[in-house]
C-alpha cells in the first residue's frame, strides 16, 4: 500500500493523492491498534508473572497481609487494565474501517484506481474482508479474555486465603 506513482490524466491525480492518504490513514490506525494490543499484552504479561510469584511464593502462609492483599490486587490491577484496553482496541478498529469504506468508495467511483486495489474481483474483495474481520478477532477479544482470567484469579487468591 505504498505511495501510488500513477500516470493518469491531471483530473485523476488528486484522486490518486487522496487514495494515499486514505491509505496512510488507515496504517496509521492499524499502527495505534498494534501499539495498544502490544501495551496490553506486555502489561498483562508482567502482572501475570507477579501474580504467579505472589501466589507461590509463600503458599503454605496465607494469612501474612502482604501475601494475602498482593493477588487479589494484581488481579484487579490485570482487570482494570484490559478492560481500559478494550474501548480504545475497538474505536481503533471502528476508525480503521471507516477508512476502508472511504478508500472502497474512491475505488467505485474513480476507474483508473481500479488496478490499485488489492482485491479487484468482488471474490478477492469479500474473501479478504473476511480475513481482515477474522484477524481482527484476537484483538478485539484479547481484553474479555484477559479480564475473564483475571475474574478466576480473583477468586482463587480469595478462596486460597480463606480455605
């Protein structure tokens, strides 16, 4: 999707302009999901780690306060922090195909773009929409299922505590 060099008549140049922008617009939008999505896999990842250490580290001791209050509160910690993520994954995604109904409509009504576009058979079109949609599947799903695990954590450190 780099910069489009077209030989096209003057009238269809700025078309061409606006399709690259469409197109940096919407890598630029991929790009912010990617960043959130790796923000809140790292974050889970460490609080996953501490979770684990705070929990074995003096297992056979559940009534020390520290060893008591740090999972629940790493858990809750893990909670809040992907339910956050979740909003701004899906606005980024929302964002994201606004943009490619743009770039789709430029391409319907500009016919010298045509050749510039990825899919250009209505099949090649809605097949990969369809991998665009599936791909989009773990991010947008990645913070329920991260706010999921954290719930049962919760409740092992708070059953763990009290048995």
């Amino acid at each position: 999707m780099g910069d489009l060099n077209l030989t096209l008549d003057p009238n269809d140049t700025s078309r061409a302009a606006v399709l690259n922008y469409y197109r940096s617009e919407i890598r630029f939008e991929t790009e912010v999901v990617n960043a959130r999505l790796n923000a809140l896999l790292s974050s889970q990842s460490f609080l996953i780690i501490a979770y684990a250490t705070a929990i074995s580290a003096n297992a056979s001791d559940w009534r020390k306060a520290v060893i008591t209050l740090l999972p629940p509160g790493l858990a809750l910690l893990g909670f809040t922090l992907a339910a956050s993520a979740a909003p701004g994954i899906r606005a980024a995604y929302v964002a994201i195909s606004r943009w490619e109904g743009r770039e789709h409509s430029l391409h319907q009504q500009c016919a010298t773009l045509s050749p510039f576009n990825l899919g250009n058979e209505e099949l090649e079109s809605r097949d990969m929409a369809k991998r665009s949609r599936e791909g989009a599947l773990f991010a947008k799903r990645a913070p329920l299922a991260f706010m999921v695990a954290w719930a049962a954590f919760l409740g092992l450190s708070i059953y763990l505590c009290f048995r």
